[in-house]
C-alpha cells in the first residue's frame, strides 16, 4: 500500500500547488509524434501520410493530455478546491450580504457554542481520571425522594462491601484555615475517605495519595495537596512531601501531590487542600460531630468491583443495604426520620463527571437555553436562506448560462452548497470568538465563585464544526435547488419573471421566522415576569441598607478554659460595638440568615399537642434582629440581653406559626418545645413575629421559630452572622464596621457584604434565564423583522407596475400603504398560528422555572403578539411607504 | 471515472512497461511503445496515448524513475528507469499473472 500512499500525497501536493501544467509533457509528446513521423517516413511514406498514421496510432493528443492531468492531480479534490476559490470570489464581491449573513450566523452558532460549552463543563466533562466511564455515583432514596448526600459511618461501612466495591469513596468540599491562628489562610480544600483516591486510581504527581490506613482513628495528620498548590506555595520542590503545614492549628504532614489537572470531584471547586474526614476527630466538639451518622454531607464515587456491571452493583446493593442501614441513624435521630431512613434504598448512577450542587439546579435551565439557542439558530438560518435566495434570484442569468453551456446541475448545486458551507464556517469561526467571550460572560452569571474552564476543547469545538456543517446544509439547500430546478434554456428565458416561486418560499420562510421568534418572545416575556414576580414579592423582610458580616466565634476564641463563655461575650461585644458604629440604626445576630440556603430545622410540639409532623424552620436571633431586617413584630415583645442562658427559655414566632398551632388562641405566653431534642423544652412564646420567606423567595412563608442568640450554648453556636441596618453610604458604614470588628474580635476573617446581594445572588438562576432568554427573544424579533422587510420590499419592487397603474387610476397613497401592509401581514399571521399550538406545547416543559404564573400565560402570549405585529408593522411601512409614492410614468415605462 | 475496461488493460500496461524496462534498461516513452508492438508482433495494439498517464502513474507509485536526456538522433527526450521498488513489483506481477494464466489455461483446457 506504501505506493498508493506516496501516489496520493504527490496528487494532493500537485492539485493544491496547482502543478497541474506539465510544461514537459508538451515537449515528450512532440518528440514522440515526430519520431513515429520519421519511422513512417523510412518506412517510405509520403510527409502528410506519415503525420496522419502518426497522429493515429497515438490515438488523441488532447485525451492524452487531460488523462495526464487528471492522473498527476486529484480532480474531485481540484474541482472543490475551484468551488471553493469561486465561493470565496463571489462571497467577496457581495460584502454586506456576506457580512449579513456571517453575523447572523455567527451569533446563532456562537450562542449555541456558549451554552454548549458552559453545558458541557458543568454536566458532561469527566473527570481527569482513567477510565471515568466506570465510575459510579451512590444515592439514596429517602421516603421517595432520592438524595446523593451521605453521613462519614456510611462511606465507612458501604466501602468495606468488597463484593459490590473494588473501591468507594467519600468526599466534601470544605476551606481550610492554613497557617498560625493569629493570620489564617483560607484555602480550598475537601474531606476525603480512605478509599476516594484509590476508587479515582489517580497517579500521583509525587509522594503518595490518601489510603485508607490514613483515613482510621488515630493515623497520623496527613494532607495531599494539589499541583497547582504545589507550583504555588512550593515552586514544585521535590522536598514539599514532608513538609508540615499548619491546617486549623495542628501540624498536618503532606505525603503527596495529585496529578495536573485534577482538583478533586466536586466540579467548580478546586480542592487545593486534601485531607482524611478523621482529622475532624481531633477539632472542636461542633466539628467532630461531623464525623457521626445524620451528618449528611458528602457525596459518593466508587467503581463497582471487578467483572461486576453496575446493574448487577445496583442489584448486590439493594439486597445488602437493609441489613446495613442502621449505620445511617444515631440515637438521637427523631422517630419518623429514622423509619425513613431504615427504609431508604440505594442507587447507582453514572459517577465519570464528577459531582456539582449546580448541577441540579442549571441542567434543567442549560437545557432550555440550549434549545433557545438552537432555535436562534434555526432563525439564522431562515434568515440565511431567505438572503441566499434573494441573491439566487439575481444570479439566475449566471445559473441559466453556467446550466446552458453544459454544468451539470450537480455540480452549480455543488458550487452553491459550496458557497453555504463558506458562510456557516465563517460565522462558526467568529461565532467560536463569540462564544470564547459568552461563556465566561455565562459562567460569572451563573456562579461568581465556582471555578471552571470554559474555554475551548475538542468537544467543543466538534459541537460548533458539527454546528456549522449542518446550518450550512440546512440553509443553503433550498436555495440551491431552487435555483437550478429550472433547465437552462427555460431559465435563461424565463429569468425576469421568476419571482412568483420565489415569493411564496420567502413568504413561508417568513412565517416560520415569524413563528420562532414568537416562541421565544412568549420564553422571553415568562422567564421576565417570572423575575419581575420574584422581585417583587414582599419576602417579609427588608434588604436594602442592611449589611452583614459573619463571625466565627470559634476560630476567634483559642480552645482553653472557659472558652464557651469567651465565645458568648465576644458575640455581645461585637453586637454592641457595631451598634455604636456611627450610622448604623439597628443591629442585630443570627445564627442563620433568610434567602441563605441554610436553616435549623426541628419538629415542634406545643404544650397539650401531638409533635408537629414535618420540620419547622429554627433561627437563633439576638435583640435588634427584628429592627434591623425591618420585620414587624405583632404582638408580645422582641428578645432583649436578658433572654440568656440564666433567662427562661423564651421564643418568638411567626404568624404562620399561630395559623397553624395556635388558630383562635393567645399565644403569647403558651409553651413550645422542639419535638426531639435535648435543647428548646419548654420555651415560653413571648412575641409574634411577622411572616417572611425563610429559605427562598420561591417557597412560601413558613412557620418559624426565633429562639434567643444569647441563651444558646456556644458549643452549639459559635459562628454568626450580624445584620446591620444602616443609614447613609453602605460603603463608608461598611469600612467603618470593619474597623470596629478587627478591634473586637482581632483576627476574624472579615467579609462585609450587603444583604441584598445575597438576595438578588438567590434569584441568579431566574435573572440569567430572563436576561439570556430576552437577548435572544430580541434577536429574534430583529432576524424576524429584517426577513419581513427584505420580502416585502421585494414585494414591493416586483409589483411597482402594478402599483403605478392604481395609482396612476387614482388609488389613495393611504389605500396603496395599506395594500402592501396587508400583504406583509399574511406571514405574520401564519406565523403566530403555528407558534400558538407549538407555544402551548414547550412552554410545558419550562413550567417548573418559572414562578408566579402559569406556563400557557395568555398575557405574556398577548404582549408577544402584540410586539410582533408592532415590529412587523414597523418593518412593512418603509417598503410600503416606497410603494405609495412610487411615480405612475416612470413604473410604467420601467418593464 | 474510467470505464472498467480500460482498469484492466491499465494493470497489463503496467506490466508491459515494467518488463520492457527491466530488459532493455532506460528508454523513452516512444521507445516504449515500439518495444511492446515489436514484440507482440503488432497484435497488442494499444494507443500510445494512453502510456503517458500510466508512465506517470508509475512514477508516482514510485517504481520507474525519469529523468531528461539526449535521444539517439540527439534530441532532448524524457528517459525512464526501473527503480529498485519496480524490479519487485514486476517479480510480484509476473508471479500473479503466471498462476492466473496457468488457472485460466487449465479452466480452458478442462471444459473444452
């Protein structure tokens, strides 16, 4: 084959370079036909036979000629290459149509790209480790409802089960504070089990990685740590292993660096920091109890066992795990938690991409977008194609004569597919420009703290190649038929009177703009309301003006005696300095804050009741809590410095609360207790609080329960979060709270943050798809828009004879605008009578985003209808406008 | 492209020319062709057109080799040699056609 190989290569060499011309043949062949002349001549032959036998047995010098050509070059290959010259020529000569064209595409590709890739990082990118595709994810299944979350004892038991796992891990992001107590480092990191690197079977970069001898009671204080940490801290020093680094104050010993590229399984994170969940056996009381069962917190990857399939895992799991379930409760589990969890059951799911609590939350939105996209680009195409047939129409006399003079039809399709694939290339190349830009863009929207690359890879890239291929068929098909359906001679002579075919095909390419862009015009207008809902609710408390700094009373206080009480006057002083802070109106501490994502939760039993039967929402609140979140007490009193450990246990409530506990009763002075707990027995009510959306904006007020900051046991509590109202520049108070702080708890970690921040960052996932899905629900409209002018002012231009007979019979210019108008109307109308049913079929599968509005929303339907005969009306008026005033004897004398 | 007619007289060509380079060593295209009419007594009559492309067929396989020289009645010709790659080509060529002419003949031979 070595010879066919080398064949090829000089064939494509030459069609390339275009050696196609043979100077020498010329030369070889004369020589040849003169030596056969002068053999004829011995022979005896007269000069003119001589020359004819000659020429004969030669049998053709231009045959021989293009064989030759052919043979030295690769015609399919020279032909494209002329098509592709051609193309190029002719792309080049029509600027603004090549421009209109290219940007279209490339905004249509390039959000598809963007998205694309955003998707591909959060949800389909494995994990840089051999053979991901093994890899397993466990999850459990609640009382129905299925979690990927698991406590330390059952990562523990579930990775001794060899039969089922070669081997399992678990894993948790967590930052670690790195260097002396007094100046610490927050750096990335996670828990790990002992069996998470052996499942990942990563190669170390040096050392060696966790095992789980390192992962038992009493193992030494050990960490692996990431290559980029390595190249950081370390200028990759080979003496990095065994270097001691001081993690949460103890002396931890770095046995080894993951390899590049990898930083741990949570995607988005990047785990700088790897240590063993036994480390947290040697830490504070609070965090030691994150080792124990009801501790939910990590999330699982292994690789099922040898020969094993993972249904055949799933199945071993399903029957092991009852037997195994006990290891998921504690002693202080409540009752129904408990049953629920003994019945739980296990799954497998793929496990090669990692984990990501993004994940849930952006695949259902990511899809959308995607398919938004997608339709943008269905709507650049149209656009396309309606531009290419319009052009098509002003090249039907190069068609006619290229047809007449013998091009195969085949090959002017060929050319103009030719020409379509340039274009979608063009707009892929800049659309992948684009779409470098979009996805960061996207990804800070997103997230502001995750941490992934966006950037382009292979499988990007084939998605935009694969993007471009299709597109380019997609539009340039019609176009191309079109124009060479008719023969030559027919389409020479009919060449002037085409339009009518041609219109009817833009017309319907028109409403099917008309359409999509009423699709996404109705998912733009929902996804906005949706947004505008959310931000306008009354969440029960108010944002604006309010800071908030967190402060972690453990890492402050140094273990020794009496630290609890140094922990509780710490949080006092600090309330009451930042309370002294000039501009501040009111201040308050809690232990969680509302829009969070975090909050206690506890069933509850009022005196001479049955426990409640789900969890009612707890937070530890200090005196001016209330005053500062602005949140109106109804009755009773709020919480002051005397609500504290010596006080009697005291509560507040919310009026949700009283609906459903207490309906026709006084609460103030009735007793509350938290169902199963050893804390919160016996809590007189002494205030009610108004209602407020704990959790998020989206679910409703639940009840709640306030319970004194201060008559909390610090062991329980030692991190918190203060809430400062404010008057004046947020800025200047921030700076000034700062100053405050560092004086009363010198080295806490400081991060002073508006409260509204941390509201509008829970509506991130709303705000992107209203602003993405409005961007594209405008492009829309504007693609939409210019495909309604270029056919109408076609229209107009075909029918100008017409028109000037009215007019010249005394049609009113009124009468003529409204004609022409009309005639752009009939695409539009089309156009929304296809979206409508359509409409009502996908905006269903969106239904769960949105929030304060049904999915088939006749308001949102009828503003898009509205905005689209608007803009419609808009972009028919120039052309007919042009129609009414057009000139009765130059239209006449014009054909 | 071709007709498939001219596919099988394309590898006895190739065959044709390789033979007659490896007997009469490096000879010019005419030379070429008289040496195959010589030799099958006029009976193989084929266009001499049509050895130029496969010449340069060869040659791009890279089993002759061409360079320009001076003709025997001093004029500039193009002469060809057989490379080394050729010499075993052609060993492979006239082994395969011997046994596809033996098979052929004894097929004959068998039905008449």
């Amino acid at each position: 084959m070595s010879h066919r190989l080398r064949s090829l290569a000089l064939r494509i060499f030459a069609s390339v370079f275009r050696h196609r011309s043979q100077p020498g043949l010329d030369d070889e062949l004369r020589f040849h036909i003169d030596m056969a002349v002068e053999s004829y001549l011995r022979q005896g032959l007269a000069s003119a036979e001589a020359h004819r036998h000659a020429l004969a047995d030669f049998g053709g010098l231009q045959q021989t000629r293009e064989h030759y050509r052919d043979q030295k070059g690769l015609p399919m290959l020279e032909t494209t290459l002329q098509d592709l010259r051609y193309g190029l020529r002719v792309l080049a000569a029509n600027r603004s149509f090549t421009a209109m064209a290219v940007l279209s595409l490339a905004l249509g590709i390039g959000a598809n790209t963007a998205i694309f890739s955003l998707l591909y990082a959060l949800l389909l990118r494995p994990l840089p480790v051999p053979n991901p595709g093994e890899l397993v994810q466990v999850n459990i299944i609640i009382a129905g409802k299925p979690s990927d979350s698991f406590s330390y004892p059952v990562i523990q038991a579930l990775s001794e089960r060899k039969d089922v796992f070669a081997a399992l891990g678990g894993f948790a992001g967590n930052s670690f504070a790195v260097g002396p107590p007094s100046a610490p480092v927050r750096t990335p990191g996670a828990w790990v089990s002992g069996g998470f690197f052996p499942a990942l079977q990563l190669t170390p970069a040096a050392g060696r990685l966790l095992m789980p001898e390192d992962d038992r009671p009493g193992a030494g204080f050990v960490a692996v740590i990431s290559d980029a940490y390595w190249e950081r801290r370390f200028e990759r020093s080979p003496s990095a292993v065994g270097a001691t680094l001081l993690i949460e104050g103890l002396p931890v010993t770095i046995i080894g660096v993951t390899p590049a590229g990898f930083t741990g399984a949570n995607v988005g994170e990047i785990a700088d920091l790897t240590l063993p969940y036994q480390f947290l056996s040697h830490l504070s009381p609070d965090r030691q109890g994150l080792l124990q069962a009801g501790n939910q917190y990590s999330r699982i990857l292994a690789r099922p066992a040898r020969g094993l399939s993972i249904e055949q895992a799933r199945a071993r799991l399903k029957v092991i795990w009852p037997a195994m379930a006990q290891v998921s409760v504690n002693p202080r589990t409540p009752q129904k938690r408990r049953e629920a969890m003994l019945s739980s059951t296990l799954d497998l799911s793929a496990g090669g991409t990692g984990w990501t609590p993004l994940r849930s939350q952006y695949s259902k939105p990511l899809t959308v977008l995607m398919a938004i996209s997608a339709l943008v680009l269905l709507l650049a195409c149209t656009n396309v194609a309606n531009l290419l047939l319009a052009r098509s129409a002003a090249r039907r006399r190069e068609f006619a004569i290229r047809l007449a003079i013998g091009a195969g039809r085949a090959r002017v399709m060929r050319q103009l597919l030719m020409e379509s694939l340039l274009l979608s290339f063009l707009g892929a190349t800049l659309g992948l420009f684009l779409a470098h830009y979009g996805s960061r863009l996207l990804l800070t929207q997103v997230s502001q703290t995750i941490r992934l690359d966006v950037g382009l890879n292979l499988a990007v890239l084939e998605f935009a190649i694969a993007a471009a291929v299709l597109t380019g068929l997609l539009f340039g098909a019609a176009p191309a038929l079109r124009s060479t359906s008719a023969g030559g001679a027919t389409a020479l002579r009919t060449a002037s009177s085409a339009g009518q075919a041609r219109g009817r095909l833009a017309g319907s390419l028109v409403a099917v703009q008309v359409a999509l862009s009423f699709l996404l015009l109705i998912g733009a207008g929902l996804f906005v309301r949706t947004l505008h809902n959310l931000e306008t609710i009354d969440p029960g408390f108010r944002h604006e003006g309010v800071l908030m700094a967190d402060l972690d009373g453990r890492r402050i206080v140094h273990a020794g005696p009496a630290a609890d009480a140094r922990v509780a006057a710490l949080f006092r002083d600090a309330l009451e300095a930042v309370t002294a802070v000039h501009g501040v109106t009111a201040a308050g501490l809690s232990n969680f804050t509302p829009i969070s994502g975090g909050y206690w939760s506890q069933a509850v039993q009022v005196k001479g009741q049955p426990p409640s039967e789900d969890d009612i929402v707890f937070f530890a609140v200090s005196p001016g809590f209330f005053s500062a979140l602005s949140m109106p007490l109804r009755s009773g009193r709020d919480f002051t410095l005397r609500d504290d450990a010596t006080g009697p246990p005291a509560a507040i409530v919310n009026q949700e609360f009283v609906r459903r506990f207490l309906p026709g009763v006084n609460p103030l002075g009735q007793a509350i207790s938290a169902a199963d707990s050893r804390y919160w027995k016996n809590m007189e009510i002494v205030g009610v609080a108004g209602d407020s959306h704990p959790y998020t904006l989206r679910e409703a007020p639940r009840p709640c329960v306030y319970v004194p900051f201060f008559q909390q046991s610090p062991d329980r509590i030692g991190f918190g979060t203060l809430e400062v109202k404010a008057a004046g520049s947020l800025n200047a108070v921030a700076a000034d709270i700062s100053r405050t702080l560092s004086r009363v708890a010198p080295g806490a970690e400081l991060r002073i943050r508006p409260f509204t921040a941390q509201v509008e960052s829970s509506m991130r996932r709303e705000r992107l798809m209203a602003r993405l899905a409005s961007f594209f629900g405008i492009l829309a409209l504007v693609l939409a828009a210019v495909g309604l002018y270029g056919l109408l002012a076609y229209a107009v231009a075909q029918r100008t004879a017409e028109v000037g007979i009215r007019i010249a019979l005394g049609a009113e210019p009124g009468a003529v605008v409204r004609m022409m108008l009309a005639r752009g109307m009939y695409p539009v109308a089309a156009g929304i009578l296809i979206g409508l049913p359509a409409a009502w079929w996908t905006t269903r599968f969106i239904s769960t985003l949105l929030y304060g509005l049904k999915a088939f929303d006749p308001l949102t339907i009828a503003a898009a209808i509205a905005t689209l005969t608007a803009v419609a009306l808009a972009a028919g008026f120039i052309p007919a406008r042009r129609a009414a005033k057009v000139d009765p004897m130059t239209s006449l004398r014009q054909d | 492209m071709r007709p498939s007619r001219a596919e099988v007289l394309q590898g006895t060509l190739d065959m044709l020319v390789l033979k007659t380079l490896d007997t009469m060593g490096p000879m010019h295209g005419f030379g070429i062709a008289q040496r195959i009419r010589q030799i099958s007594d006029d009976l193989l009559c084929l266009n001499q057109g049509t050895l130029y492309p496969a010449l340069l067929r060869l040659e791009q396989y890279g089993w002759i080799s061409s360079q320009w020289g001076a003709s025997e009645n001093n004029r500039k010709a193009k002469f060809y040699s057989l490379t080394r790659a050729g010499r075993k080509q052609l060993g492979r060529e006239e082994a395969g056609w011997e046994q596809i002419s033996a098979v052929i003949n004894r097929v004959l031979k068998a039905t008449s």
